[in-house]
C-alpha cells in the first residue's frame, strides 16, 4: 500500500491526478508521497593470499661451487614477505570472527543476524555491531513551519517519507528480519516464552510490511477505479485487495480496512448522485450543511481512526521490541519463569 490510507472531510475540490493519495479535508488536499529510489548493500569477498619459491640450482663438479648470493638474499625476505601477509590474513579473520559476525555484513549465527536486522531497522545500515543500550532516534524540523517530529528508528522515519532511502530498503529489511528469525527459532527453541514473543513480533512485523507495501486503499485510488468501473468495480478492487492480507491471520486488521474502504466507497457514491462529482474532481463543499454528508463524513473518520490505531500499535510494538529481542538475544533471560528455566536445564 503506497502510505497511509486516508480519509474524507469537507470543503474544497479534489482532484486525481497522477501522484500521490489525496486526503479529502476542510479546504484542502494533502497528498502523500511514495518513497522511490534504490539501496544497496555492497559484497564482501576474500581474496586467497597465494605465495611461491623457487629453487635455485646448484651445479656440482670438481670445480668450487659457486653460489648467487644476492639471489638467493632476494628470495629469503620474499620468504618473509609471505608468512607476514599470511599472518596478518590470519589476524584479521579472527578480529572479525571474534565479533560473533563473520565478516562484515554476513549473518553468521544468532548475535550477527540480530545485530545486522536492528542496526538497519535502528539507523538504515546493515551492520553487525552490537547494539548500545539507548538509541536515541533523530528529531526533524520542518522547515516552513519549524514543527519538530522526534522519530524512534530509522525505520518509522522511513515510513514518513522523511529519508532517502529507496523502495528496496522494505524488502532487505524483511529479508534480514527472515534470517535473524531462523537462527532465533533454531536457537531459542527450548525457551518457550522467547519463542512466543518472537511470533507476537514477527505478526506485528509482517502487518506493517504489508500495509505499507500492498495495494493501495485511499480515497483518491478508490475514486479513480469509480471513474474507471463504477461501484462494483469497487467492491471488487476492495475484495481483491483485502484477500491479499489473509495470510496475516490478523481478523481486526482485516475487518477495519475492510470497514473503512467500504465507507471511502459509500461516501464516494454519495457525491456521485447529488451530483458533487464530474469525472475526476470532487467537489467536496456539497457535504457541508448537508446531514448525510455529514454523517457520512464521520463515520469515514471513525473507521480511519479504527486502522490506524492497530497500525500505530504495530508500529509502535516493533520499534520498541528491537531492545526486547536484544536482551533475550544478548543472553539476559530474566524474565523466564523458574518451571520455564527448569525445563531449558533439562534441555540441555
């Protein structure tokens, strides 16, 4: 879904152009911006360290031998040469593998897929270091209206449409969280309220994914198709739509944007038949002083107001789980019932 879906007031005209989700509101029309572009991460290779000798030939005879000292001089600290460099291959591999990651960017047990999944939730970039213990977010300015926004993550920055980040930046997060997810589930397997917190998680996760990458459920979308194929062609769009997030198994999620693109519709047919509408402008001053329209007009606002709360709490859940996940990962396991921590010794 490209941003937030929106909702419906009153005064001002609408009108569908080609960018962005319109938000009918008294006298004016906001738009939401898509968050396009590109992120990538670069590879990490190892390049083998490969060292020779060759042998000298030694002539034999009745005659003294003679030897090419500076030669074989030469060939001795090339000698040295090679065991240095390998050394120093040898160091490095194990600087890096002491970190508990591997090398760079590559998830190479539990701690590294953690610490690369937060560290790119937390600031944007895929790193295994350890996380610290506050992250303190990035407060934003606006700069027409000095109105200050205080964002949590890099992820919920994201999300606003306040970074440079690319479409991708969705779809390596979730392909980070997916490997931080196996390593968890295989190694926490004999903790079962871990586990437990992890799926609460992962469901939370996955909805937010979704929501913010699926189709689109906006006003301005869904009077564009009225245009295109009249209300029923809505309805279908809406089913369409809403079948894509039954993998979710969230049943509030689904029936609260079910309940609000229906009434998006209702009130977008409404202006259709007191004739508020020609072609893609609305002219939404038709619901001011009008009783249903008003009615209407709050009822779309109640059902807004229904989503974004389980968004929000979604949203909110995720940033603050990150430090969560950090304790039971870092091996803090505390809050673990004495018959829980029984059965892990158990375990083994």
């Amino acid at each position: 879904m490209e941003g937030n879906q929106n909702g419906a007031g009153t005064g001002g005209t609408v009108d569908f152009g080609a960018n962005g989700n319109n938000t009918v509101g008294t006298g004016s029309v906001s738009n939401a911006n898509n968050v396009a572009g590109t992120m990538g991460n670069a590879p990490v290779g190892n390049s083998p360290f490969n060292s020779g000798m060759m042998n000298t030939p030694i002539a034999s005879g009745s005659s003294d031998v003679v030897l090419n000292s500076g030669e074989k001089k030469s060939k001795k600290w090339l000698v040295i040469g090679g065991i240095i460099g390998v050394l120093v291959i040898v160091i490095v591999v194990f600087a890096m593998m002491s970190r508990g990651g591997g090398f760079g960017g590559r998830a190479t047990d539990l701690r590294s897929s953690f610490n690369i999944y937060a560290n790119y939730f937390l600031s944007g970039e895929a790193k295994n270091d350890d996380l610290p213990d506050e992250f303190s977010g990035e407060v934003v300015v606006d700069e027409e209206t000095g109105e200050e926004w205080e964002y949590s993550s890099f992820f919920e920055k994201y999300l606003a449409g306040e970074t440079d980040a690319g479409e991708d930046y969705m779809s390596s997060l979730k392909k980070y969280f997916s490997t931080f997810y196996d390593y968890y589930m295989n190694e926490m397997k004999r903790y079962p309220s871990a586990v437990d917190y992890l799926n609460d998680y992962k469901s939370d996760f996955d909805l937010i994914l979704a929501y913010y990458s699926g189709e689109d459920l906006g006003f301005r979308t869904l009077a564009m198709k009225y245009v295109d194929g009249g209300k029923e062609g809505v309805e279908s769009y809406i089913d369409e739509v809403v079948a894509g997030y039954q993998d979710l198994d969230n049943g509030d999620f689904n029936s609260a944007l079910t309940n609000y693109a229906k009434k998006e519709l209702e009130m977008i047919v409404w202006y259709d038949e007191v004739g508020c509408m020609n072609g893609s402008e609305i002219n939404t001053e038709c619901s001011s002083n009008n009783e249903e329209g008003e009615v209407l007009e709050d009822e779309m606002a109640w059902f807004n107001n229904e989503l974004r709360v389980l968004i929000n709490d979604a949203e909110s859940n995720i940033n603050a789980g990150i430090f969560e996940l950090k304790n039971i990962v870092y091996g803090d396991a505390s809050e673990y019932t004495e018959d829980e921590k029984e059965e892990m010794e158990k375990n083994g």
